[in-house]
C-alpha cells in the first residue's frame, strides 16, 4: 500500500490485505488493468454498477506467497502504466 501511495495512486481506506487502486471512470479502470495484463500483472477492475459510477478501481490484494521480487515488479508496472494513462507523474 505504501509503495502504490510513494507513485502516487490513491488506495482509499482499506486495512485488509484487499488494497483498492482507485481509477475514477470504468473505461480508465478497464484500461488500466488491459495494460497491467500486457505487463505481466493480474489486476482486475471494479466497474459500475458494483461500484459507483465515479469510484471505479484496480482490485488488488498480496498475500504471503509473494516475493519482494514479485511486488517489486508490479509497482514497477503501476508506475508505468500510470504515467502512461497521465495517472501518476512521479
């Protein structure tokens, strides 16, 4: 959670392993998550009508069966996907 927050997404309230990478519209959320997918990165987006129209989100979640590696990698693609789609600038 703190890595995805240090790149600059907004990961909402959540104290669950369940951290929400809030997009804002469903088409960014689908988007992002089909660029995600092109990295190598199993996220899926949370669309209305299961969310508000506005509150559309990346699903993720980390368990203790992945390595430093691992999440490394994928906030290496948060971050690049993200300035790609003008998400993040940092």
């Amino acid at each position: 959670k703190n890595g995805l927050r240090g790149l600059g997404f907004d990961t909402g309230v959540s104290e669950t392993p369940i951290t929400p990478v809030m997009m804002g519209d469903s088409a960014t959320a689908a988007r992002f998550s089909q660029r995600l997918f092109d990295e190598g990165i199993f996220a899926q987006p949370v669309v209305y009508p299961t969310v508000a129209l506005d509150k559309a989100r990346i699903r993720t979640i980390v368990t203790a069966e992945h390595s430093t590696t691992q999440l490394d990698r994928c906030l290496e693609a948060f971050g690049k996907v993200g300035r790609e789609l003008g998400l993040v600038t940092g």
